[in-house]
C-alpha cells in the first residue's frame, strides 16, 4: 500500500500529438480515486501510464518512495483490471490466479494458500477448475478483481471494469468493489485505487475524490459532494449531474442583488449569490441544475417565461424542457407537483434558485461564484 | 432438404393434402438431383486416388488390360517387392530418411515463425517497415529462382549431401507464408492478455512462452501441418543437396524404382505410392479438429 504520485506527467506520441499535458495527482495512500471524462480524454492512458504500459514522455510518476517512470510493469507493484476481463483463455481460473505469484517464484502451497483465500472473498471457490471461455461476465470480471487482489500490489489499477457488463450486474459489481476496498482498510491493509470509468455514476457512487479530465487535462479533482456543489468550471459542472446542468448565456448586472437577464427578460438570483462573485458585470454563462430550476405559471413574478418544447415523464419525476428564446433549459420536478394539463408550446414560468446557481466567465469557463465557499 | 421444413407441420392423426403431398414430392425430388449430382462430381474427384489404391493389389500385367479399379486376382506382392527395393536399403529406410528430415524442419519452423512474427506483430523497431517488405517480397519471389545461388552457398560452406541443407532456411524462419500467417493470426489476438501478463510480472519472453505460444496453437498446428505435407512431398529440394541413396527420403526412392528397373513395375511404385500417401493423410486427420477449431473459434471471449 502506498501513495502515489504524479507530478507534471506528459504524454506525446510518435506523431507528435500530445494526450496527456503535465497533469499533477496526488493519490494519497487507500484513497480511491476515479478518473472521469468523455472519450478521448486520455484517462486510459494516464491509467496505463501508471501500469507502465505506456512510455511517460515527461513529468514524474511515484509509487511509495520510487520513482517508476522506467521500471516494468511488473516491477511497480501495480495489479491491473482490464476492460474485457483479459483472462489468460487457455488456463483455468485457478492458474490464471496464481499465474503472477508462479512468475515470481512462490512455492505452490503458498499460491494454493492464497488462492483459496481470494477465491473465498470474491466467491469464486466453484468456479476455480473452469476454463476462462465458461464463465459469465460478472464471473470473469470477479476473477479478474481476484488475479489483481491475490498479489497485494501498492496501487490498484481499473481501466472501466464495469462497462461490459449489463446494468443490473455493472450496479452490483459497483458495490462489490467499494466492499472490498472498505473491507482490505477495516482489514488493516488499505488499498490504493485508481479507477478510470466514463460513467459518472460509477464515479461518484464509488470515488473518495474524483478526477475529472478533458483533452489531456486535469479539470478538477475532489469529492463527489464539492465536485456536485462547486464545480470549478462550466466543463465539470456540465459534466457531473444528470440531466446535465443548465449552462446558458446572460448579462450580470448587481444593484441590490444579482440581477441576470437573458433574452430580454431579468430575473433576480438575491444576495447571496451576489456576494459569491467575483466578477465585473457583463455577459456571463449561468449555470443552474435542472433540479433547482422552479416551474411556475407564466407571467409570475422574478421568473423567466419560456416555451414548453418537450416533456419526458420519468416516474418519479418529469423532465421539463424548456425555451426562453434560444436558450434551452431543463427542469426537474416531482410528478406529484407537476401540472399534468402543461403541454407542448404552452408558455411557462422559470424561477431561479439563488442559492444554487452558478456563474461562469465566459471565455475561461471558470466558476467566478465561488468567493468564500470553502475548497 | 431445406424445402421440407417450409412446409406448415399439422397435426399427427390429419392425412397430408394433396399440396402438402406435392410440395413433399417436389422437395425430395430436389434433394435427390442434388446430392446425385454432387456424389457424381465428388466420385469424378477422387477417381484416381481410388484407382490407385486399387491399382497397387493388382499384377503388373493386369494394371493396363482393364480400367477398373477392382483387382482381379488381388496380390500384395506390389508392397512386399516394392518394400524391398533394387537397393541394399528397404523402404523403411526411406521413411525413416523422410521422418529424419520433416521433424527437425517442422519443429524449426514452428519455433523461428512464432519469434519472428511475434517480433514483427508486436514491436516497434527501427527498420521494420523494411524488413517486414523484404518478408513479403521473398514471399512473392518464385523458390526456383533462389536456387542456385543457395545451392552455391550450401556447396561452399560444405554441407551438399546432408540434410542442413533442408533443415537451416527453415529453422531461420525461411518460410516467409508461415512469418506471413502466424503474424496475421497474431494481429487477430487482442494484446490485453499479454498486458495482463507483463502487469503480472513475466518478462518478454515469458510471454510469449506462457501467454502468446498457447493462444497461437490452433495457428502453430496448421503450420506444422503444411510443412509436414509439404516436405513430405517436396521432390526437388532433396533432389538438389542429397546425393548418396541411404540419405534418400520417400519422395527420391519412388522415383528410384522408375530409373534402375527396364520394364518398370508399376504395381511396386504404385504400392510404395500409397505407403507414402499414408502418413500425410494420419496427421492430416488427427490434427483436423485444431485446425478446424483454430479457424472456427478466437481463444477470447468479449
């Protein structure tokens, strides 16, 4: 177990295209960290730079106390959970197990020993004697988490685990995984984690901090909660939540509080918003989930009118979309409290919450409404 | 046979319609052209082996007064004389000769083309544009022209009558469609396995033995397979480096027969024919699953 560092790591390949422009990530030791972006931002590949899979073209990658930048991977004390499981097909689960221990030169009673122990903490005592080609998905994929658990590595590497796996399996394997972190730190062995998914879900149900990348950059990392209420810019902000938070253009003015003004029309967001800017009025980007966004009739006071353009009912609750001239807007609101009468192109009324708005410069995309929030 | 089962299946106790009776007609007057056609055809097809067979228990005087293949008066003498041959060794000898050169040649390339295409298909090197061309253009070059200077070269280190001759090109990964085969098969195999293995700790060649060797086998049989067939075949290859006849394998000493006897004795070389026929034809159907296996089904599941 151990903490793990990277400090102004870069990626550049052959063709000279950058992936990975000097990132800094401290993970400290049994934290589990997620790596989050859309495809293409190179999380898989600061993950398998990590491994040693992929050369680092600059910066420092630690481990412990050792600098690993050009040690093998099997040097690093990583273990690795790959995508499709990558299972060695040809040898059956009980030697794909102990196949890392085999190649270090441990005695067979030891490898038996620890086998069963992994086996009998990933339940997969039964399945020890089949071929990796007659296990299910959810099998597989909990051999694996067991070839990488039974060498108690420094750092745990996971490159989307989950994403093969149907949604029902992907919720309980989730689980399974966090346990087991829980677990090896109630143990007395903490086990340092590096998770890299696409799923957000995945990524706040199961990461201690968060690490939200974009083209090869480092956008923000913490907590789900501060990652949720403070994003630091407007790609974070857009990017954790669901729906997606409502980022649209507007022009601040402050008088008594924050008065926006979108197509037109302005609404009040009061004082408390107002005193977390630190911004000069102007064009802005307003940001407010979908979920603190108030559905009111039409014409109401300090509230936006808008188009209703469509209505997705969810169950629990509706998706209300919205248009307040070119600016799309979502709202989420409790079935119950819904007006089942609304439809499509009736006009109604938005009511922002102060409180939970955000405001973001313009160019930068930088959260400029976060003055004496802590971080 | 597929036109049968358009038709609606009714129920046990009801009799057939006249259409369903005409539609069962027609379905099994189809089925009858076709498989009559295609055993025809097949028949056409394997005709002379059969002959040859059959050929091989007739006297040498029957073989050319009639064209069946059933021998009148059967007779093994065709195997026991041609056994013997006209030379101090018997047939065994030759076998043994042929044996002595397919398994260390097989066992050569099967090892050289899976490092060679492992190299190729996995790493990046300088120069491996070029080198891979070269694979590919000695793949396209006709065999007949690099013989003479090889035979000039195997001539001038000393090895003419022997059977490095035969074995070395092919333990250097010599055969370029093997290279080129192995390392297609090799493209096909996703690297996670052996990314898992080097997370794991094996080293280079670890990997290859313990990771990359196994996933292969289906593409490692065929390979040998071809080669033993086709070595066991190969004419001029021991024609050209081997000289003294103890050193002759199958594929020389039927050719023997032909030389040394004035009225040659058909039934023997014909016997001997069979007898050569044989081994290709065992490993060819004892390694058919794999081969069918390696072709049908990748060793990974998504």
């Amino acid at each position: 177990m151990a903490e793990l560092q990277l400090k102004g790591v870069e990626k550049t390949y052959g063709n000279g295209f950058k992936a990975v422009h000097g990132i800094n990530l401290d993970v400290k030791e049994g934290e589990f960290m997620v790596l989050v972006g859309p495809s293409g931002c190179a999380k898989s590949t600061t993950l398998r730079m990590i491994a040693g899979l992929e050369t680092v073209t600059g910066g420092e990658i630690r481990i412990g106390d050792n600098v690993v930048n050009d040690l093998v991977p099997g040097k690093r004390g990583i273990a690795m959970v790959f995508q499709n499981y990558a299972l060695y097909p040809h040898m059956k689960v009980r030697r794909n197990l102990g196949f890392g221990l085999q190649l270090r030169g441990k005695p067979k009673d030891e490898i038996a020993t620890a086998t069963g122990e992994v086996s009998e903490i990933l339940e997969i005592e039964k399945l020890l004697d089949r071929l990796p080609k007659q296990l299910s998905g959810g099998q597989a994929q909990r051999v694996a988490v067991g070839r990488a658990l039974i060498k108690h590595p420094d750092v745990f590497l996971f490159d989307e685990p989950l994403s093969n796996l149907d949604a029902k399996l992907r919720a309980a394997m989730r689980v399974r995984i966090t346990d087991l972190h829980k677990r090896l730190k109630a143990e007395g062995r903490p086990a340092t984690v590096v998770y890299v998914t696409h799923d957000q879900v995945e990524a706040m149900t199961m990461g201690d901090r968060i690490c939200v990348m974009k083209d090869g950059h480092i956008m923000q990392v913490a907590d789900p909660v501060t990652l949720y209420e403070r994003p630091a810019n407007a790609f974070v902000a857009g990017f954790i939540g669901m729906p997606e938070m409502n980022l649209v253009p507007a022009v601040l003015t402050r008088g008594l509080g924050a008065q926006l003004t979108l197509d037109g029309q302005t609404v009040d967001a009061g004082d408390e918003l107002a005193r977390r800017l630190y911004i000069q009025d102007g064009p802005v980007t307003l940001g407010i989930r979908p979920q603190h966004l108030g559905v009111v009739p039409a014409g109401s006071p300090n509230s936006l009118t808008g188009t209703v353009t469509n209505i997705e009912f969810m169950g629990h609750e509706v998706n209300l979309h919205a248009k307040v001239g070119n600016a799309a807007f979502v709202a989420v609101v409790p079935s119950e409290a819904f007006d089942r009468s609304t439809q499509r192109g009736d006009r109604v009324g938005l009511t922002v919450s102060g409180s939970h708005a955000h405001v973001f410069d313009v160019s930068s995309g930088e959260n400029v409404s976060l003055k004496g929030a802590l971080n | 046979m597929a036109a049968i089962t358009d038709i609606p299946v009714r129920k046990g106790s009801e009799p057939p319609t006249a259409i369903e009776l005409k539609h069962r007609r027609k379905a099994m007057r189809s089925s009858i052209l076709r498989y009559g056609l295609l055993t025809l055809v097949g028949l056409v097809m394997i005709y002379p082996l059969i002959w040859l067979v059959g050929a091989s228990f007739k006297t040498n005087a029957e073989m050319f007064s009639s064209a069946g293949f059933w021998p009148k008066e059967p007779t093994l003498s065709g195997y026991i004389e041609g056994w013997q041959t006209s030379t101090p060794y018997t047939f065994g000898k030759f076998f043994v000769n042929t044996l002595w050169i397919i398994i260390p040649k097989t066992i050569g390339t099967a090892i050289s083309c899976t490092l060679v295409a492992y190299g190729f298909a996995r790493f990046d090197f300088p120069g491996k544009k070029f080198l891979f061309m070269t694979v590919i253009a000695t793949l396209l070059l006709p065999n007949v022209v690099t013989r003479i200077p090889q035979y000039l070269l195997f001539r001038d280190i000393g090895w003419l009558d022997s059977f490095l001759p035969l074995w070395v090109p092919s333990a250097l990964a010599g055969d370029a469609f093997f290279v080129f085969m192995v390392i297609q098969f090799l493209r096909a195999i996703p690297r996670d396995m052996e990314e898992a293995a080097r997370v794991d700790g094996a080293t280079t060649l670890q990997t290859l033995v313990y990771i990359v060797v196994p996933m292969l086998m289906p593409a490692l049989i065929s390979v040998c397979l071809f080669q033993f067939m086709w070595t066991m075949n190969d004419f001029l290859g021991p024609l050209i480096y081997i000289s003294s006849v103890e050193k002759y394998p199958v594929s020389l000493a039927l050719k023997l027969s032909i030389d040394t006897t004035e009225a040659f004795a058909w039934n023997q070389i014909l016997a001997m024919s069979v007898l050569a026929l044989a081994p290709s034809l065992a490993v060819f159907f004892m390694a058919q699953k794999y081969f069918i296996e390696g072709i049908s089904s990748g060793g990974v599941k998504g």
